[in-house]
C-alpha cells in the first residue's frame, strides 16, 4: 500500500518535500517516496501522487494501481498519450470549489456594480453617477456547470443576479437555468451577459472562447457590452480574439486568471488593457492541506471496499 | 384617503414629478400632490412621503396621519425638532437589502483576496505570488444586525467567511456569532478582520468608528491590519481619525461609501490615498419604483385595518 510522489512543484506549499511531509504524517507507517521524473522508473508502489509528471514517466513505473492527480483539472496530464491505463483521480474538495466560488462571485460583481468605472472616477477625485441596476438585471452564464460552476451558481443565485449554465449533460440547480449539448449554446450565449467560463480543457472546449462564440453573446444588457471571466485554463481561450473583440466592442471587458504561457509574460498586451484585469492563476489556489486530507479519505476508503470517486473518463476528458 | 409629497431629489429617478407619476400609476383616483417646503403649508392630506423636507415643513401642515420616509434611514429627519409626532415609517425592502449585500460581499471579498494589491501588480506587469487563504481565514465583524446586516451575513456564511455581528439586542442567524449591547462591543471588535458598518445614525452611534474602536480590531488577522468598510453613515465616522489610522497602521485599509459631506469634495484626502476605495454613496441606491411599491402596500394594509411595519422608534433612533 505503498505510495509514489512525483511533484514538479516549489516552494513551501508545492515542492516535492512538504507534499512527503503532510502524506507521512496522514499515513503513518506507510512507504511514501519521492521519485525525480529525470531519474530511473520506481516499481511495486501501489499509489502515485502527481503534480505534472514528465510524460512517459508513469509509464514505466510497474505495478501502479491508481494515479491521483493532485489538482482539478487535468488537461495537462492527459496529453501524455503514455499515460497507463489506470483509474485517474481528480481533486474535488470544497476548499477548491469554495475559493473557485470567491473568485467568481467577486469578479461578477465588480463588472455588475462597475466597480473599474468607479476606479477611474476616484482617480479624478469624481463622485461619480449612481445609476445602478439590481442584480437581478443582469444575466450570468456559467459554461460549464459541474462541481465548480454549480457551488458559484448557488451564491450568484442568492444575490440576485440572472443564472443559466451550459453543460454537456443538463443539470438541475435551483433557480439556474441549464442549456445543455451544443444545439443548446447559442440560446444559453444569447441571454449571457456575464460569461463565466468553467469548462474543462478538453480537444472539444480547446479555443472555445474565441471572436465565433463572443459574436453570440446578448448585445441588449444592462451592461453595455458582453464580459468574459475566465478562471479555467488559459487553452480554452483565443488571446488574440480576446483582444480584437475588446478593442471592436464585441466584448466590453475581461477578466482573465489563466493563460496560454503562465506566468503571462511581461510584454503580454493584457497587463496594460484598460478594459482587462489579469489574476495570477490564484482564482482557486488549491490548499494542499485539503487536497491531502481529500486522497488520504480516498485511499482509505477504497481499501475497505468502496469505489473510488471522480475518477477521470478519459474519453470526455475530464 | 390623499398623500402629499415633499421631495428634494434631482433626475428622472428622484425627481418630484416621477415620483408624483409612480404614486398617481399605483393609487389610481386618490388626490396626490406635491408640495414645496418653500411654500405655504398644505392641508388635509393623510399621508405625506417624503425625501429631505425642510425642517420645520411637516409641523405646518395639519391632518397628517403618517409620514413616510423615502429612504431606509431616518437620521436627518429625526433632526427636526418640531417633526410631528405622528407614526414614521422608513423604508425595508428587499431590493434595498439585496443592493447592500451585493456591496459588503464584494468589498468584502475584495479585502479577503487582496485585489488592490493584484491590480498594483498588474499595473507593473507582475505576476503576484499566490499566497491566498480560504474566506474561513478571515473574520468579518458586521456592526449592525438589522435587515441589511442580516443579509449580509447570511451570503457572507454561505461563501464561507468566519461572520459575527454586533447589535442592540441579540440576533439569530445561522452561523453567525451574534453580540449585543455596549458590554460585547469590545470582545466583538477583538475577533473582527474587516469591520463592515450597517448601523443607523444616533446619538449613541454618531462618531463611533474613531480610533479608539479602531485600535479595539483584530491585530492578528490574516490580512495584516483591519480593515473598514462602511456602508451606513458619513456621521457614523471620524474622518480624522480615520486617516490617521491608515497613516500609522491602525487600519489596514477603508472602503467608505459615506462621507462628512456629500458629494466627497475634490480636496479631500479620501480619493487620493492608497489605501483607500471610495464610492459615491452608491451602496444601495434605492430603486424608486420598489420604494413606491412598498409604501403602497403599507398604505393598502394600513386602510384594511393591519398595522404599520417599520414604524421608527424615536427613542432608538431608527
């Protein structure tokens, strides 16, 4: 019942060390390793953890039974055409979904309640207009309407605003509106005002956010123009589209917390657009606390006989 | 059965004449007037709705049965001594407490995820370190457990801050630590990271966010020093002390939506300092025909025998 670590991360919360320490500590008398990707094949370990493995690594490492991502989204891993044929576990825990919530609730409002106009307005020493609308006013659309979208949903609900999600099965949340499979995007886009993009990089959502699908946005809401927030991953986007419909109108603003090449490079032209707010991949920094407590239950659930859970479907692609 | 309105509000919204057409649209047949509180006192009306009367106005006009506040708060009005002692309803209506709550969540949230110091960041084209906790880190001291503080709390639970209040009396609501009257104030402050002001303005609330309630804050918190936002009353504030707290690190930062005077002039410290976010008094910019709405139905309950809702109590103040 041994456990593998293979961890391409740094620091005190995601280097290899700290991640050894919490998984010692949960599992006390265990055989827990760290393996470098760059070195030889480890074999006879039942477990592995990973946080961006090399491709080709798990591959050659005999006697795996389950591989635990230690995130939600796995786009990363999967293009690892090596990848054994295993059981591949995601991260859902409330903490990553709470924080995901806070981070969409917030950027919502900021758009809904114009919160950089009135920035701009304190820069001129302006008390600014007080027109404000109701949430209830404006229109949010979560595309993507799983574990993540559905939590954000609830509270964008409880405040007031106008939600629908897009989802590839239909999902039933109080109070939201579900559109679901492709015939259903273009109705779910034309009463989206907020679109607040949660799908998981997968070959079919690759480049989805691109001029085509902002095109179909509401152009009659309270807020002028569409708005964009993406806290998903940066492949879902088309950068340059983003730009050209900001600069055209098609979109009114954007806030972006993923990107192509990460950290976003200081020449990048969304640093200094007026009309974007880029965040450093934070929206929903995942707690390694929670996510080693949430592969610990696992383990020992499935040692006593009970099924894994949010196990990967490797043709859907999440 | 006639109403009297006396209104010193500009624009489309808060205009005498749109509010002459909302109660004309909404009381068919009844006599409805205004009247300028510059001019000779009216007459026989039953019900006055009113926006900032000239003090002393209201005492002249004989027959009135019920005045009616066009606002939540009544601080300006009860300065009038002569107002007549007759049954003063103030305004509680959802669409009010939803706008509040959309506000407190967001600056809230704000604080919580350090967007000033991201959009400093961004202004340097700088990917900021992650270092982000979870909302259950952060202690959110709600000063004023009334409707709009309720409210709050209640989205504020939900996206998983750490809540208490302080009111009058005790209150209940779900997970929130609730604490009343002037004994629990201290004990309050001491577990509060981001201080959010709701309470009305009275005499025993006039000045009470000065710096000896500052230095009463959380030092500890996960912010780094308190933080205040205050929703409620530019009376409720020393602005003094308030700027000198910023200055030496009493306070870590403000968010005011209320100011000593109104609008904000350019040459107050307010809009230029770093840390602080200032907004036009736009919190809860109250829907006129919501409020129409509202006293419409108290009028219709009141004339088929039920009671007043709302009614202020003078002694309390609100």
């Amino acid at each position: 019942m041994s456990l593998l670590l293979i961890v391409n991360g740094t620091g005190e919360n995601w280097g290899p060390e700290p991640w050894l320490r919490r998984f010692r500590e949960r599992l006390p008398g265990r055989h827990i390793e760290i393996a470098s990707d760059q070195g030889p094949a480890k074999h006879g370990f039942r477990y592995a953890a990973v946080w961006k493995p090399a491709p080709g690594y798990l591959a050659r490492c005999n006697g795996l039974e389950v591989i635990f991502n230690l995130g939600a989204g796995v786009d990363a891993l999967l293009k690892d055409a090596t990848l054994p044929d295993l059981p591949l576990v995601r991260v859902v825990s409330e903490d990553l979904t709470k924080r995901m919530t806070e981070y969409v609730v917030m950027h919502c409002l900021m758009h809904h309640r114009r919160q950089r106009m009135l920035d701009e307005a304190q820069s001129r020493a302006e008390w600014a207009a007080k027109d404000q609308w109701a949430a209830s006013a404006v229109r949010v659309g979560i595309l993507g309407l799983g574990e993540l979208g559905q939590d954000a949903a609830e509270v964008l609900v409880r405040i007031g605003f106008d939600v629908a999600g897009w989802s590839r099965t239909r999902k039933s949340v109080a109070g939201v509106t579900s559109f679901a499979g492709e015939a259903e995007l273009a109705p779910f886009l034309a009463r989206t005002d907020i679109l607040v993009a949660l799908v998981p990089l997968t070959s079919d959502t690759e480049g989805i956010l691109n001029r085509k699908l902002f095109a179909g946005l509401a152009r009659d809401g309270r807020l002028g123009a569409p708005v964009l927030i993406n806290a998903g991953r940066g492949g879902l986007q088309d950068e340059a589209d983003i730009l050209a419909c900001l600069d055209d109108g098609t979109l009114g603003a954007a806030t972006l917390d993923v990107f192509h090449e990460e950290p976003l490079p200081p020449s990048s032209p969304f640093w200094r657009h007026p009309k974007v707010t880029v965040t450093p991949h934070n929206a929903a920094d995942s707690d390694a606390e929670a996510i080693s407590d949430y592969i610990v239950a696992q383990i020992r659930d499935l040692e006593s006989g009970q099924p894994l859970r949010n196990v990967v479907d490797r043709k859907r692609g999440y």
